[in-house]
C-alpha cells in the first residue's frame, strides 16, 4: 500500500505515546493488512472505537486518544470517580445557549452484541469466531447488532472489550447536550470530562 508521508509537525506525539500506552496495557492490538486504498483519516476515524479510542484534530494536529478513563502513566482503565476537567453553571453558561435533545428510543433499545473476530493458529488458516455479549441481568433481550472485527481482531478478550464498551455507550448515554460559554479561564482540550451544573429543568 502506497502511503503519503505525513509531516511529524502535524502529529501530537505526546498523545500517541499515551494512547500506545494504553492499547498496550488493554493488549487491543491491530493484527491484519489494509490492502486497498483508502482515506486515512476516514479510516483510522471508523477503526478506532474499536479499540476504544477517539480520532480527534486538535490545535491543527491529529491525535488519538483513549475514548474511556485511563490512567496516563499507566494505560490502565480508570476504575474510580473520574477527574472533571471543568465545572460548568449558570455563572459559565451563556444566556439561553445552553440545549439539550435526549436520544431516540430506539438509539437506546437495549442489544446483544454479535461479535466476530479472527482466531489463528500456528501452521494452520485463521478461523472466523463468534461471540455474544449482553448483561447478565438482561437474559430476554431480542434486539442484536452485529460488530465485523475480522480484519483486524485476533483476540476474544479483545472482541469482549469492545462489546462491552458499545454496550457501555448504549446503557449510560442518554442525550447530548450543547452550550456557548467564555473563554475566559477554560483549560479543556478534546477528550476532557466536564460537568454540568443547571437549575433548569427540560
């Protein structure tokens, strides 16, 4: 596959290193080839979730960061209360900015998820396999959607990881919300967690 060199000044190194971190300690490796051509950025931005990341530009730079709570010296997944980047009120809030739309019902319909991934074994040709992910408590759950790993996965821990952050995502997200606020004293960057404060109620 014929690549373009990307200038080294167009990369946030920093967060690579990070994020190599993290994938290492997860042992979320790319194991497969991509023989065609392809967009990068449109490709490393569809693949990445499935190694609970996020392909993001920041400040003219690409980056890829970890998707869940991590510890940065670590790679390990962040267990306990998460560190909140900034608060958020009425008082940091633009006037009448602030909106919040909940997802549909069927955005959020519970699901098994399908997983396939790659198994391989020495002298031998790799084997398509499948498996199901769902919440224990939620044995009669019909609905279920379908993640394609092959060309990438070689690892069941890997596939669970990643059904288990998709069923995460559908579980726990609810609606989106957006506002305008100063940019007086912000100290966020993409991936930062914040928290929302309103009085208001929709």
């Amino acid at each position: 596959m014929k690549m373009n060199e990307t200038n080294s000044k167009l990369l946030n190194q920093d967060d690579f290193v990070e994020t190599s971190r993290f994938l290492h300690a997860q042992k979320l490796f790319f194991n497969g080839v991509v023989g065609d051509r392809t967009n990068l950025r449109q490709y490393i931005t569809d693949v990445a979730p499935y190694f609970l990341c996020n392909f993001v530009i920041m400040d003219g730079k690409f980056s890829l960061k970890p998707a869940i709570p991590h510890m940065a010296d670590s790679g390990q997944i962040n267990l306990g209360p998460v560190p909140i980047d900034q608060l958020f009120t009425a008082g940091n809030i633009l006037e009448d900015s602030y909106k919040l739309e909940y997802l549909r019902s069927e955005e959020r319909r519970p699901f098994k998820a399908v997983m396939r991934y790659r198994q391989e074994t020495k002298n031998k040709l790799p084997e398509e396999k499948v498996i199901e992910v769902r919440f224990s408590e939620r044995e009669n759950v019909l609905s279920h959607e379908q993640f394609d790993l092959t060309q990438f996965c070689t690892s069941r821990d890997h596939a669970i990881k990643v059904a288990k952050y998709f069923l995460g995502i559908r579980e726990l997200v609810s609606h989106t919300i957006s506002f305008s606020t100063t940019v007086h004293g912000l100290n966020l960057r993409a991936g930062s967690y914040i928290k929302v404060i309103t009085e208001a109620t929709p």
